[in-house]
C-alpha cells in the first residue's frame, strides 16, 4: 500500500508561501464533488492548487484541504481546525477536507510549546487566531483574484459558500476556478478576521469531517500502513522497571517459520517475522536473562508506605499562605486524610505502533505521532541521518490520552533501533496489549497528605497539605519548564484553591522511582481534583454547610466562571443534597467545568447512574465536539477511578497483562451524561482533558453521602487479586 | 497450509500456519485493514467479524476454523442494518478517535440483525465486549436506537 505517496509531494515545495503546481494524478478529478460532506482528505494533489500558506489548500475541484498540524486522536481537531479556516474563507462545509501537516517545526509548531507537539489541551487555544488568519488570508487572495477578473473594486465583493460573488456586475466565481489566478496574489501581511458575531460555523455543530471513515473502517492508522517486503517486529522487553538485557538465546525463535531475524536492541530482543503471527509466535520463543541491578523491587504496597511517610513531612514549599500549621494548632475541629492513587496506564485502544522504511539516504516513518518535532529529532538521530532527509507523516491515532507524548521518544527511538538493526526495508514495530499495560509510563503513583481545621463556627481556617508522587518533567526535555526544582504537573489543580482559605500550605515531596511516569489524560488534576474536592465536600459538610452553597460562599470575585459552572450544574441536576449525589468543580487547562454525579450502590459498589457536566471553555467553536470530550473525560476518568491500578507485586513486576486484569469501563457501566456549555466570547480554552478531573471527586461525594464511607483509596472497587 | 473460505462474499484462499488468528490473515494476507488489533486475547471487540452471520472476535479465531466458512468484515457489511448502524454513527458523530469503531459496528449490526428494536438492556449486553477508551458509549446507544428506528420505517 502506497497510501502517502504523493504527500511527500504535495508537501515538499510548501514551506514557502505561495506554491506550487504538483504532478497531476489522473485520479483526483474523480474525487471532486464526492457528496456534501467535509471528510478526511485524499493524497491526490492537483496543478493549479492555491496554497496560500501553510495551512491551505484550494484545489481546482473547489475542495479546501486544511492541513492540521496537530495529531487527531479523537479529540476532533481536523473538525475543530478545519471549521475555523472554512468560517474565515466563507466556505461550504461540505468543500472542506482534512490532513495531517508534515513535521516542520519552522512551520507547524504549537504556539503554546514552540515546538509541533499536541498536549496540554492546547490545540484549539493555540490554533484559534493561526487558522482564523490562514483562513482569512486565503479568502483575501481569492477575492483579489475575482477583483481582477470581474474588474470591479475587491471591496464590492461578496464571498458565500464558497462562491466569490460582485453582484453589481452579477459575475460569480468558485473558489475552485480562482485557484490558479489567487496563486499570483501576493499574501496580505495582516490579514483581517471576523467580528465573532459574524460567525457562521463557529459555535455550530458542524458534522465531523472523520466520521464516514470511523465508521466504516476506510480510516487510515499506522497500523494500517503496509509496505512491500514489510517485517513486522516485537521486542522482548524488560520483566521489571530499570532492568536491561544480559543475554539472549534465539535459537528456538529462528526455527519457527516467517522469524526472519532477531537482534538486541537497547530496549530489548527484536524478534522479526514476515507477518504478525510470526513475530509473535518467535518473540515467545525467546529466552533472555536480565540484569537487574538497576531495577525497582518494591512492590506497589512497599512504594506506597513509603510514598506515605514522605508526605507526613512538608516536602519543597510550593503554597505557603498565611500560617496553616498556627492555624490548625488553633482550630476548634480537625480533619485529616490520607489520600491513595496508583500507577495507571493510559491504554489507548490501538497500541503502539510505527513504520520505519530506510531507503538508501532517506527514511520514511507513519506513525501516531504527538510530540512531531522531538519524535522527529529521535528518529533522524537514531537512524543516524539529517533530518530533512527523515520523512514523519503523522498518522490518526487511536487514541493517546497522553502516552503518545513522551518527553523522552522512548517508542521513536526503539522503532528507529529495531528499523536500523533491520537495514534497509520497511519494519513495522508492534507493542501487543501486553507491552503497552507492563510498558510504564504510569499515571504516577500519588499519596496525599491533608490537615483542615475549622473554628467554632464551622469556617475553615486551616488547609495543610502534602503531595508525594514522582515528577513527570524531571530527567526529560520538559524539566526546562521546571522552576526552582519544582514540577508543577505534581500538583496543578492544588496550587491555589478556588476557595478563601486563610492558611494554605502545600508541599511536594519528590519521589524516585525507575517506574517511568507520565501525563494521563489531565495529568496533575487526575489526583488533585480528587483531593481538593473530596476534602473541601468533606469540611463543608463537618462545618455543617451545604456542598454547593457552602462552596460558592467561598468563591470571590477571581471565581466567577467556577461559580457559574457550579451554579448551572446545580440547576441541571436539581440539586438539593439529595443523598447518592456528589458533586465537584475543577479549572484546568483554562476551561472551568463543574459535574454533579448521581450514584447508586450496587451490592457495594458505586453504579454511576447520571452525571451532569456544565463547562466553560471559551467561544464554543464546535459544541458537539466540546460534549463529546466531556463525555469521553467522564467516562474516561470514571472507569479508571472504579476499577483501574497497574500494580507492582513482590520483587517489582507488573501484576496485570492485558485487559482481562485491568478492567475496562464497559457500556453498561457509562452512565447517562447531559453537558450544558456555557456562553462565552472568551477565547477557547481545552476540552480533551478538563471533562476527568471532578468526576472521580464527584462519585467519591456521592458514595460518602450515601453510605457514610470516604474513599481514601483509588480504584473505588478493590481491583482482582493476580 | 492452504485454507479456502468466504470473506465478503468471495472466495479467498491463503497459505498460511493453520494456528494464525484470522485477524491476522484478514489483515497481513488479505489487507483488510478495517478489522483492527486491540488486545489479542477476546477482550475488547476491536477485531470482530461476522462468521456464519454472528459475531466472531477474529483474534482468538485461528484461520484453520473458518475453513470454508463465510466470513464478513467491515469492508463487507452490506444489509440495511448495517447501512442504518454506519448511518446513525455518522447522524451524531459517534466515533472520537475511531480506532475501535469497526468492532462495535460489526456488533451493533449483528444485534439489530437479530433484534430490530433492542431495549437498553439489550444493547449493554450485546456491546458489552467492544471496548471503547474514548467512552464513546451513550451515543453507541444513542445511535443503535436510532438505526432501529430508521428500519422501522
């Protein structure tokens, strides 16, 4: 399958502006008026294209294909990015396309980090005025290019659904028939964009241009991607955490036929077959020896005593308000909790996976990729060529959630090892289910430590609070945004409260570990949220105040989106402090989102029956897609806060394997969701991450108001014992 | 060994080890690439077919199974509840980042096919082995109740 072949094409002269006549496939006349849906684009690419900018494309078949320089892993960005260019070019929907950018960071670095990378929830927030401008830019051009061809004043131009219209004159063009003569224009400087009350697309629920092809198996992921003489390899990776490879024995595995080869690698033993099964059958084969001198023995119980008299300490200051020891000396009532989080994994439903195909002096890679620029370096580095002769095509993902994100490239340098040791040809790298639960990367291991106090008439006075857990950005590329030695992904979300406390004191107590750690879908607000909000539901309800009332008494002004979510939340779910309901509100990533779950108990064990969600993000430039990531959070978050930790046993090895051990959030356990968006004209903010962070807090209240029980220990249902 | 069997209505014949899970002689020998990888082990549906007209995880099917059995992927579906399930996903934007999308089509047909107006309940218990990470699944039930409607007439 030659899938990508003329993308390379098609996008090697567009870093320069103005392009560019490609070869013209015989196909692509056929693909033009394909129906009235936006959809994924096609690699065909036709002469007479206007590229005005990096980000557009205007084909003479009328189609505008957006090029999206972040990954699309479910969180609706070739809609989301597609629809800002269409509204600024007056575009039919139905015209638009969508596709990956190539890796360039010179052209397509996220704006938030300075490099091509997706994370953080950043996407939109990051993409929200670059694409306005690209789509504008390019609708200037074309109507410069009507303006000379109706030979009447641009300013007397008028540009709807794609046509390009002087009514005066009654003369009209498609954008498709101005292509050729827009590429003469010279691109404004600056170009204008729209007074947000002209909006047409933005804010409406414009179909998903990836939909047709999601829901019929035609859309493309890496492990899609088949080459001539392609190998398919798997690596026998270490049994423990920081252990590495002694010796192996491959005599067994070359026996099997379609095992073509096997070769030691940093990571491990590449097994090589002429297909999957083969790769399989042959890694099982292999007998290695490790050496373990390095490695984690503890066991997940033993990290966890230990974790915890960490926090009993104070840990590096990060929040010191005030004087919250004096405080609690002096408080009528006190309250204390220790808090419990495990490793999690991210398990995206299509595992890990790469292509790498080395040519005589250019390599080509597909993969899921989503930090482009320091995948990108890796491969180039590792394959031991410049990178401009490395070719990354970023490949839909089936999903990420996180793990494709890793400061280290640990995937992209092991796919690049275990192409190199091949040679020449294309290898496919395949982690199975099993790799990607054993492979790290966690959610990190977390144990809060809180002291609240109260006075006599139930104020709180006092909020004493210490985080150990291991830094995610220490040891990595990111630790740049690190200051004073503190790692703010460790206790984001807990920094500052949304609520007047006079005495706030937090501390971070950095734990080691060769566990690898990472952000899992809201990175610090998956163990801060819960903390913050189960103890605050937990005071209010100890100085006998009301969980939403009492809250929003200690909003000030500096929380008026907090309190709008919560109010609106209030209203949607009926509340009254009905027992079996639960409620919690976090700010992350810039967006406010507040949830109320309501929760039964099902012979022990909390059943999440409803959740109302209300978020404000900012211009709500696709609401569909904003619910459907506060659906998706929620669900995401709640499976993982019921039943999910990734376990270590006696000696340091990873207890669960595959998901028959760590346990899926199946249909019948997703509860009934209602999403209520909050107006705004703010600029956007995230929506992949901020919908998981007060779901787990939101059942734990419930759960407490319905049974009396805190759950001080995550997952809520004690996990099968291995 | 040589295996001959039906896939979307055509006869295929492939030489392969009679122990390789159809998955992946659907996919490496034949580049039916719809039927996706998710756990090897029959756990989470990203790989299911239909054998014989039920639902079949091909990951735990060895091919020497299927001989001269029909087997329909997602490249296949052709009946009217398949045209109303893909429809329906489509209708309300269903899928997030898709990856698993295929499985839960090839059940959602497969249990209107059997069922033209599934309860709640019987939607749970027939999508109860497709795993969906981006929790796409109050719309997978949104959108099965909506494709019944539409077969209804």
């Amino acid at each position: 399958m030659t899938i990508h072949s003329n993308r390379r094409a098609f996008l090697k002269g567009t870093g320069a502006g103005l392009v560019i006549g490609v070869m013209l496939p015989a196909m692509a006349k056929a693909q033009q008026k394909s129906g009235a849906m936006a959809a994924l684009a096609t690699d065909e690419i036709v002469e007479g294209t206007f590229a005005p900018n990096a980000f557009v494309r205007v084909a003479p078949d009328d189609t505008v294909t957006v090029l999206i320089k972040h990954v699309e892993f479910g969180q609706g960005t070739y809609t989301g990015l597609s629809t800002l260019v269409a509204e600024e070019m007056d575009a039919d929907w139905g015209q638009m396309r969508a596709t990956s950018a190539p890796a360039d960071v010179t052209l397509y670095a996220n704006t938030a980090f300075g490099i091509q990378g997706t994370g953080g929830s950043t996407a939109m927030p990051n993409s929200y005025m670059q694409m306005r401008k690209a789509g504008a830019a390019a609708r200037a051009m074309l109507v410069s290019a009507a303006a000379d061809r109706f030979d009447v004043p641009a300013q007397e131009i008028t540009v709807s659904n794609g046509v390009v219209s002087h009514e005066a004159s009654g003369q009209s063009a498609r954008f498709g028939e101005l292509a050729e003569a827009a590429s003469q224009i010279e691109p404004p400087v600056d170009p204008q964009v729209k007074d947000a009350k002209d909006f047409a697309l933005v804010g409406t629920d414009v179909p998903k241009v990836d939909s047709r092809a999601k829901s019929d198996g035609t859309a493309q992921f890496t492990l899609d991607v088949y080459r001539d003489d392609m190998l398919t390899a798997m690596v026998v990776h270490p049994p423990k955490f920081g252990a590495t490879l002694a010796s192996h024995d491959a005599t067994d595995a070359l026996k099997i036929p379609g095992v073509v080869k096997v070769e030691a690698v940093s990571q491990g033993v590449a097994v090589y077959g002429e297909n999957t099964f083969a790769a399989l059958k042959g890694r099982a084969a292999i007998k290695a020896e490790w050496d373990e001198s390095g490695a984690e023995t503890r066991s997940t119980e033993q990290m966890m005593a230990d974790w915890a008299e960490a926090a009993e300490g104070d840990g590096k200051e990060v929040t010191n308000k005030g004087d919250a020891k004096a405080a609690l000396a002096e408080a009528a009532t006190t309250h204390e909790v220790t808090l419990e989080f495990p490793f999690l994994a991210h398990t995206p439903m299509e595992p890990l996976d790469a292509v790498v195909e080395i040519r005589d002096d250019e390599a080509e890679i597909w993969m899921g990729c989503q930090m482009q620029t320091m995948d990108h370096g890796a491969f180039a580095k590792v394959l031991g060529m410049p990178q401009d002769k490395v070719t990354l095509n970023t490949m839909l993902a089936g999903g990420s959630f996180g793990r494709r994100a890793t400061g280290d490239s640990h995937f992209a340098v092991e796919a690049a090892e275990v192409a190199k040791a091949r040679g020449k040809g294309a290898t496919k790298l395949l982690w199975t289910r099993e790799d990607d639960i054993r492979g790290g990367y966690y959610r990190p291991l977390t144990v809060h430590k809180m002291k609240g106090g109260l006075d006599a008439d139930g104020a709180i006075t006092a909020w004493d609070h210490t985080i150990a857990t291991q830094s995610i950005m220490a040891g990595t590329p990111f630790e740049m945004m690190m200051k004073d030695g503190l790692d703010p992904t460790a206790y984001e979300g807990a920094q500052e409260l949304p609520y007047a406390v006079p005495n706030h004191r937090l501390g971070w107590a950095q734990m080691e570990s060769p566990v690898s750690v990472l952000w899992w879908r809201s990175v610090g607000h998956t163990h801060t949220a819960y903390a913050v909000e189960t103890f605050i539901d937990e005071l209010l309800a100890k100085g006998g105040k009301d969980a939403v009332e009492g809250r929003l008494a200690l909003m000030g002004e500096e929380q008026a989106r907090e309190a709008a979510v919560l109010k609106r939340v209030a209203d949607m779910a009926g509340w009254s402090g009905q027992k079996g309901f639960g409620l919690a509100v976090a700010k992350s990533f810039n967006s406010y989102v507040a949830e109320i779950a309501e929760v039964e108990d099902r012979d022990g064990e909390p059943h999440i029956v409803n959740v109302w969600c209300a978020v404000d993000c900012g211009v709500a430039v696709n609401p569909n897609v904003i619910r459907a990531q506060m659906e998706g959070g929620i669900g995401y978050g709640a499976g993982a806060a019921l039943y999910d930790a990734i376990t270590l046993g006696e000696g340091g090895s990873v207890q669960q394997a595959n998901w028959d051990s760590y346990r899926m959030l199946r249909i019948g356990e997703m509860p009934n969701i209602e999403v209520s968006i909050i107006e705004s004209e703010a600029d956007p903010t995230g929506v992949g991450e901020p919908g998981t962070p007060p779901i787990a807090p939101a059942v734990a209240n419930a759960w407490r108001t319905l049974t009396g029980e805190r759950m001080a220990t995550l997952p809520m249902v004690p996990i099968a014992q291995v | 060994m040589a295996i001959t069997f039906t896939v979307n209505g055509e006869e295929r014949r492939v030489d392969v080890d009679p122990d390789t899970p159809l998955l992946w002689v659907l996919r490496d020998e034949l580049r039916l690439t719809g039927t996706k990888f998710g756990c090897g082990i029959a756990q989470c549906g990203a790989c299911t077919v239909h054998l014989d007209g039920t639902t079949r995880r091909s990951c735990v099917t060895p091919v020497s199974m299927v001989e001269g059995a029909e087997v329909t992927t997602i490249e296949g579906l052709q009946s009217p509840e398949a045209r109303a399930v893909q429809d329906a996903w489509v209708g309300i934007d269903v899928p997030q980042c898709g990856y698993c999308h295929s499985g839960q089509v090839m059940s959602a047909t497969a249990l209107l096919e059997g069922n033209p107006s599934p309860s709640d309940q019987d939607i749970d218990e027939a999508m109860a082995g497709n795993i969906c990470r981006c929790a796409t699944y109050h719309r997978i039930r949104q959108a099965i109740h909506t494709a019944a409607k539409t077969l209804e007439g």
